[in-house]
C-alpha cells in the first residue's frame, strides 16, 4: 500500500522558498504602510479643512479650522493646545485651545491626532484658517502649507496641503516637479 503525504524534504524546500519570497517583499509593505498611514493622515486634514469651509458657507459666518495637539492621543482631553506640528484637528466656532473635551459637543467636526500621529511629523506655517460665509480665507495669518512626512524616514514620501487665499484646499506631492502633473505643488506650498 502506497502512502500519501509530503516527505519532510518537499516541506523544508517549501517552506525555504516561502521564507525567501516574504524576506524580498517585507521591506515593501512597511513602505507602503507608512505611505498609506500619511496618506490617510493628509486626507483627514484636507478634509477637515474642506468641512470648515462649506460650514462656513452653509452657517453664513466665519469658521475656523484649528491643528490642536492633545497628551491624550485616543481622545480630547482640555489639554489640548492650538499647534502647527501636530495632525489632530478642531472645527469651531472658537478656539478650542484648552477645552476640547468640555466643548466638544459645541465642535462642528474633531479628529484626536490618534497613534498613528505619533510616526508622522507635521509642519504648517500657522495654527488656524478661518473662513467667511463666502468660503474665502479672512485671518491675517492664516493656514497656506501644511507639510507632511513620516518621521525619522527622509527617503519616504511627503504630502503638503495647499490652502489658497480664495480657500480652495488642494493636496499636493512636493517629489513631483512636472508641471503638467496634476500633483504638483505650487506657490507657497512646494
């Protein structure tokens, strides 16, 4: 009677080629998990930035959109402090800097900077933009850049939003310099 089955040989050999082919694509997946975790980070701001701008034009009265950082990186707490470096966000009507758990019911939209915000490093040129019911930009130094890159990697790739006078919010890859390429950065923001 003749017996099924893997010899130990066909599984060594097998589970050598499997080592080999997950030892070549590692290093891919955690770049491509730092590229989605910015990713996801820029898109929140812009979006953040996009929902204070059409409150803004739906309430007919100026709303600010706020970077706050928080020493609670799951949830708000009133320690939170307006900050150009951190990637948590605060819709409002008023500042939130020192209140952001007792006013958080009076918040058009939140976003807790999270764990994630911790490998990211943000930089913006300002705190606040704050929008008139037209959707324009009326604060003297408003929000223009906002750079985003995962920290300690200067070999990853970068993401900057782009908030332009007239309020339009654009997000944009400063590795690209083609200017027919869609993606590129341009004015204050390359």
């Amino acid at each position: 009677m003749k017996q099924r089955g893997f010899t130990i040989i066909e599984v060594v050999i097998v589970i050598t080629i499997a080592a080999f082919l997950l030892a070549a694509v590692m290093p891919s997946v955690g770049t491509w998990l730092r590229n989605s975790r910015l990713r996801t980070a820029a898109e929140s701001i812009s979006v953040g930035l996009q929902q204070a701008r059409a409150e803004a034009v739906r309430r007919n009265q100026p709303v600010s959109f706020y970077l706050v950082s928080d020493t609670d990186a799951l949830s708000m707490s009133d320690s939170c402090a307006l900050s150009s470096t951190s990637s948590g966000w605060v819709v409002a009507l008023a500042s939130p800097a020192g209140r952001c758990a007792t006013d958080r019911d009076a918040f058009v939209a939140l976003r807790t900077p999270g764990s994630t915000a911790n490998a990211l490093s943000v930089a913006s040129n300002a705190t606040t933009v704050t929008f008139n019911g037209y959707g324009q930009i009326t604060n003297a130094t408003p929000i223009n850049c906002i750079k985003l890159s995962n920290s300690g990697d200067t070999s990853a790739r970068k993401l900057n939003i782009a908030v332009n006078a007239g309020g339009q919010v654009r997000m944009c890859d400063p590795a690209v310099s083609d200017t027919n390429d869609p993606r590129v950065c341009q004015g204050t923001c390359n």
